[in-house]
C-alpha cells in the first residue's frame, strides 16, 4: 500500500504540474499573439513613415532640378516633411488611446445622466411606443435626421399621432371629448296608415344619412 501511495502521489504532483506548464504554455502563446499584433503595426507604421519620408525626399530633389529651387530651400522642406511625418506616426497611437477613452467618459456619462442613452426611448434600454400618443415629463433626447432632438426640457410636452381627414388634410383628431348630437325628425301624414307605409323608408334613408356621416368624420 505504501508504494501505491506514494504513485498516487507521485501521478498527482506530475498532474499539478503539468497544469501548471499548460497555463504557462497558455500565456506563452497569449503573449506571443499580441507581440505578432504589435510587429505587424509597427511594420505598417514604418512603412508609412518610410512612404512619407520617400515622398518629400522626392519633392525636395524635384523642386532643386525642375523648379529652380534653392538648396537650402529645399532642404527646409525636406526638413518640415520629416517633422510632419515623425510628429503624426507618434501621435497616432496617442489619439487612439485618447479617443477611445473620450468615448468611453462621453458614454459613460450619458448613461448616468440621460435615460435615451442605452438605447431606448424614453426609457432605461426600454422602447416605448407612442403610436397612440403620450406624456414626456422630463428632459428626453431622441434621434433625428442628421442630429438629436430634446423634448421635454421646459416642462410636459405631449405626443399626439396624426391622422388624415376626410378633405386630405393632415392634422390632429379630436376624440372623446365632444357632445352628443341629438337629431330629431319630424314627420307628417295624413293617418296612420301612411306613416306605417312610409316607416321602413324614413329608416333607410336615416341609415344611409349615418352611414354618410361616419365616412365624413
């Protein structure tokens, strides 16, 4: 039993270390990966260096020869070429890191301070559907063609849908709040009978009134 145990422990060492190299192993490539990143940028970084540098070189000397250029013009040139090109390949990175973290405060903000900010309307990553009209009570940004609009920022403000009326004319429908209208038909005979046989026209001709006035509305 004692040499079973000591292989078990044994077996048991060697698995601990062998996740040990595997993470080891793991960082390695993790670390390589980012190492290839960074060549690869810095390749095209001086490349992009050397094409700027190739191009005043080029329009330093052609300036001399066909221009008639003085050498010492051309040279301060050359000079405020190389300047430029040294001066943007090393802030390059430095306005990436600098807008990426600009943005990040800007998003940050907007979602601590403005209720549109993570995607909603109106609300906390909520879209709320105003088709039939609504209330906005608090300052409230929302996104237009070519900018964002605020609503809401000196009080209430509400939203009503529109709607197409009878003349083609688009405007806000009024509902709800108007009057009954009582109409009241009076008709004449001469008896009874007459007003019996005129009854189920008088009803028709009403049904076709309403009917007239609905599609009206």
């Amino acid at each position: 039993m004692t040499a079973m145990d000591d292989l078990s422990a044994e077996l048991a060492e060697l698995e601990a270390r062998m996740v040990t190299t595997t993470a080891m192993v793991s960082g390695l490539d993790a670390g390589l990966g980012d190492m290839t990143r960074n060549l690869v940028e810095t390749n095209r970084e001086m490349a992009g260096l050397s094409r700027s540098l190739g191009g005043g070189l080029r329009r330093a000397f052609d300036g001399v020869v066909f221009d008639g250029l003085r050498l010492s013009d051309a040279m301060r040139q050359l000079g405020q070429s190389i300047s430029n090109s040294l001066y943007t390949a090393t802030m390059r990175p430095v306005q990436g890191a600098l807008g990426g973290a600009l943005s990040a405060a800007i998003s940050g903000v907007y979602g601590a301070v403005l209720p549109f900010a993570q995607g909603g309307s109106f609300a906390q990553g909520r879209v709320m559907p105003f088709a039939q009209g609504g209330v906005v009570s608090q300052p409230t940004v929302f996104p237009m063609r070519g900018g964002t609009g605020l609503m809401g920022e000196a009080g209430p403000e509400a939203i009503l849908p529109l709607a197409r009326g009878a003349d083609g004319r688009l405007g806000v429908r009024a509902g709800g709040g108007g009057r009954a209208v009582q109409v009241t038909v009076n008709v004449t005979t001469a008896d009874v009978a007459g007003f019996q046989r005129s009854q189920s026209q008088i009803a028709a001709q009403m049904q076709r009134l309403l009917a007239q006035g609905q599609r009206n509305a």
